[in-house]
C-alpha cells in the first residue's frame, strides 16, 4: 500500500468552487482553537464567502490550494500584515492532519515566493504548526500576544522570520 507521504501534494490557484471546502474545513472546533487567531464568527457562512472573495482579489495577496492526492487538502496564502511585513499562513483540513500535508505544501510554496524575509504567527501551543514552521526554516524571532476569538481569552503566541 502506498504510504501517505508518498501522495502528490501539488500547489494550484483557488477556484470558485474550492470556496465551500475551505469553509467545511475551517468549521473544525479543534483546528479553531489551535489556529486561535480566527474569525469571530467561523460559521458565518456570508462573511466568509465576502472576506475569501476579496482577498482572491487582492493584489497583494498570493492564495494556493493544496491538493493532496488529488483531493483539495488545505490552502497556503501570503499577505501583508498590519505592520506591512510579508506573513504566511495555511489552513490543513482535519481528514489530511499528519501526512505531511503543510510542511510539503508550504516548502511547495515557498519555493515559488522569492522575497525574503517572511514572517509567521502561531499560538504558543500550537505544536503542529511551529513544527511545520521551524521544519520549513523559520526560526522564532519574538513573542507576542492577541485576544482570540476561537478561545475567548488571551493567548501569546510566537513570530517567526524566514530569512
Ligand atoms: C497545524 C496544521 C497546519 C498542521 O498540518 P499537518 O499537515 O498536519 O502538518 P504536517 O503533517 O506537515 O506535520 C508537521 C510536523 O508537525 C507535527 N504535528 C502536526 N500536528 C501536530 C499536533 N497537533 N501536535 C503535535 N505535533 C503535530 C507532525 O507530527 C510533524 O512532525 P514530524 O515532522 O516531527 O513528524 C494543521 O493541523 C491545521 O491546519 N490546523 C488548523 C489551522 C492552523 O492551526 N493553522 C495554522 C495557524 S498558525
């Protein structure tokens, strides 16, 4: 049997119709409270569509699905943040968590995007993430902290740079 890492993972533009699957996938309690910096309302099915129709648009935003065996896995997207600093981030559905899906997705994208440096967020406690991160070659530059949403409450979180 074909084991799960070596399944094609292949980086294409977002389609209309990938738009429900991000929004299922981003439905996940668990994956809310890792990724801890999310919408105010998940669920809000309207504001979602709003919010992905714009930045599909936006000129300064870079958006990549991820297909994993041929099945949209995730998505990987680069945007400015509010400091003006190139920030990356990706979103994995939870049936793809653990075979490899954001560390060889992200390495995909990466690989397209020259600039230097990037930056990325992730909650303290977001294990998963951090490694996915540090495995890709951040390394943690600082430390910070921001009310979440998914969890009601304050949450520091660690800021990675990619030289
Ligand atoms: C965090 C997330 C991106 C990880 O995606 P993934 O495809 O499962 O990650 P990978 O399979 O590439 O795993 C990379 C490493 O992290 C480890 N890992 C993944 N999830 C983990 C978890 N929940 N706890 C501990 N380690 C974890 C893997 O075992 C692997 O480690 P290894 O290389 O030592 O074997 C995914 O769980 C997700 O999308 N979560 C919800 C949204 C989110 O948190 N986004 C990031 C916001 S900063």
């Amino acid at each position: 049997m074909e084991s799960p890492d070596t399944k094609s993972i292949v980086l294409r533009d977002v389609m209309i119709s990938d738009l429900p699957i991000f929004f299922e996938q981003q439905q996940d309690p668990e994956a809310n409270w890792m990724a801890a910096f999310t919408r105010k309302d998940p669920a809000d099915r309207d504001a979602f569509m709003a919010h992905w129709t714009k930045i599909l648009r936006d000129e300064t935003t870079t958006i990549q699905a991820i297909l994993f065996d041929g099945q949209v896995a995730g998505s990987v997207l680069l945007y400015v943040d509010e400091d003006g600093q190139l920030e990356v981030s990706y979103w994995i559905g939870r049936p793809y968590w653990r075979k490899g899906v954001a560390t060889r997705g992200l390495l995909a994208f990466l690989g397209h995007i020259k600039v230097r440096p990037l930056y990325a967020r992730a909650a303290k406690d977001n294990i998963g993430s951090l490694r996915v991160l540090e495995k890709c070659g951040f390394t943690r530059i600082g430390e910070g902290s921001g009310f979440s949403e998914a969890r009601g409450e304050e949450v520091e979180e660690f800021l990675l740079r990619l030289d």
